[in-house]
C-alpha cells in the first residue's frame, strides 16, 4: 500500500499532475523513508504510562494521542495504521536512538534548539500547544504557584521543565530545592513518598500523570501556566523525504478538521466538487507522489485514524478521563493556534 521508489533508482522527471497544476520536484534520497518501506512498520518512540497519551490497556495495544500520531503515520505509509512498533522510553533515550536509527521518530516532546543544533535531529512542528505547569499536594494549602515558596521540586531530567523549574523560582525570589530523576515513574514515587512537595512538568503531563497517583483527587494542577512550550515529533535531520511524510501528515489531519472531513464521512466527501477536499483525498491528482505516497495516503489517514480534532477528542476530550479543554490547541478559525498550510 505505499508508492515504491528505491532511493538509488529514483528519477522523478520534472511534469505537471493532472488537474493539480503542481510540478513535481526531484525528491532527496529517502534513508529511513527506505528503510521503513523495507522493514513494513514505523518504529514509534513514546512515553510510557502517560494517560491519554501513550499508555497500554488491559489487553496490551497501545493507545492515546502520541499513539494515533504514530498510527497516522503508517496509514501514509502503508494503507495500514497497525503498522506501529511502539518503543517505550524516556526523552533522554528516544531521542539518542533516534540520532541512530534505532527510532523513526519520537513523539510528543518539545522544540528545543538544542536538541535540532545539538543533536542532529529536526522537530517537525506543533502536535501540541502548552506550558509549564506545577502539580502539588491539596494539603498544602495554596493554589498559585507564586506561593510555592522554600519547596522541593521533583523534575525530570532532559525535559524543558530542567531549565525552566530554577528561572520560574529565581526570576520570583522564592526559595526551592530541586530532585532530578531519569524517568517519569521514580519522579512520581518520590512525590508520593513525600520526597518533594511539587512536581513541575509541561502542564498536559502533570493532567495524564495526576490520572496515575494513588489518590488523584488528593492533588491539584495548577491553573496558570509559565512560559509556553510547543510539543510534537522529532525526527532524524538525514532524510528529507521523510520529513515530509511526518509534517504533511499532521498538515492533512488538521486541514481534514478545517474542512469538515472526518472518519465517518470521508467516503462520502471523495465526491465532493470542493477542489481542496478532492486534492486532499487524491481525487483530483496523484500528489501522493511528491513525497512517495499512494494517492490515498490522507484518505487512510483520516478513514483509519481521524482528523485532529477526531483524534484529541477520543484520546483528551470531555468524554474521557483526563479530560483537557482544546485552548490553544483549537483551530486558529476557533480562536486557537492550530492551522496548517493546504495539501496542494
């Protein structure tokens, strides 16, 4: 179910889609674009236990927003989204196996210069807008997290919230101490073992991970958040072609919710005379190629996984546990900060 272009023998002639009026490119090699095809699955890189996010139910299949993310990603590619081999771990070891190709890609982590300078990765774009945000006992007495004064903090190494954690605390003369810890379980069983007083992590995990303590409702997440942090795959920066799938994948699930498309009427919508909608669902032109696609990778996308809105609803919305108002994570005609250039 994909386009087949073997990286040493693609020749891409230069010619116009029919009915599209877009001139196809020569595509750069293809590394792990073709070694994906080879191997027949995506090799996702997520966070574990993380409650609407990447978690796994009773029966063992992964599920949550990161996890459709991925999904998508292997409907583009292979007409299929079960074609995903979760790996669990935390940001300091998805992101070195992505370095190396152990990972495809790894998701739901935040853009950081670092990491694309640094590291010879490239974040692809926004999945996610949020902050950082602080969780900490009912117990003690405050709401805002200006009062968190003489405090200490459990915070996860590798994260955003390493660096933010002492200038939100400096930049307010407030008093604190701070516990790093490699992984995302150890920090919580210190919290709850009264090793530290609060945990500061970008505000959407405190919400999942408050899910998993023993006793949820003994622990608030703070309202406010401080600084803004953007959130979304990382890939290796080696293949270009790869790149693209990933960004124009996410585009075509956020432009499907723009324009009205969804998991239950797509096959209906391939009809439609709106000539956005017919691009987007290959029925006005081949545009899968330019990345390497069948003419219906979106249509996949949308049919087996859903559009953006689909996706955060079933993983995050109001019918769900955790249970996270969209904010910024709306569509920019909504007042939020989601939009995505068309499919064309």
């Amino acid at each position: 179910m994909f386009y087949k272009a073997k990286t040493s023998k693609r020749l891409i002639m230069a010619t116009v889609l029919a009915g599209v009026g877009v001139s196809i490119a020569p595509t750069q090699a293809g590394e792990i674009f073709d070694a994906i095809q080879d191997r027949g699955v995506v090799r996702c890189g997520v966070q574990a236990a993380w409650t609407g996010f990447s978690y796994t139910d009773e029966a063992g299949s992964w599920k949550g927003f990161s996890v459709d993310i991925c999904a998508a990603l292997a409907a583009a590619m292979f007409g299929d989204a079960t074609k995903v081999e979760y790996v669990a771990g935390t940001v300091g070891e998805r992101l070195p196996k992505v370095q190396v190709g152990e990972l495809d890609l790894a998701v739901q982590l935040s853009a950081q210069m670092s990491r694309e300078a640094g590291m010879g990765l490239r974040f692809v774009r926004e999945t996610f807008f949020t902050g950082q945000g602080f969780m900490f006992p009912k117990e003690l007495g405050i709401t805002d997290p200006e009062q968190l004064d003489g405090v200490t903090a459990c915070i996860q190494s590798g994260t955003s919230s390493e660096l933010q954690t002492p200038q939100f605390f400096n930049e307010r003369g407030l008093e604190f101490e701070s516990i790093a810890f490699d992984n995302t379980p150890a920090m919580l069983n210190a919290y709850q073992d009264g090793r530290c007083d609060v945990i500061s992590l970008d505000q959407f995990a405190l919400a999942g991970f408050r899910l998993g303590l023993r006793i949820p409702d003994d622990h608030i997440v703070a309202d406010p958040i401080y600084t803004a942090v953007y959130s979304g795959p990382f890939i290796s920066d080696r293949d270009a072609q790869w790149h693209n799938v990933v960004l124009w994948t996410i585009n075509a699930m956020i432009q499907a919710e723009e324009l009205g498309i969804t998991s239950e009427n797509v096959d209906e919508m391939r009809s439609s005379q709106n000539g956005d909608i017919r691009r987007l669902l290959g029925e006005g032109g081949d545009i899968g190629q330019l990345i390497g696609l069948q003419a219906d990778w979106a249509y996949n996308v949308i049919k087996q996984v859903g559009n953006y809105g689909e996706v955060y609803n079933a993983n995050l919305g109001p019918d769900t546990a955790i249970n996270l108002t969209r904010g910024k994570n709306r569509l920019t005609d909504d007042g939020g900060l989601l939009w995505a250039p068309p499919v064309r």
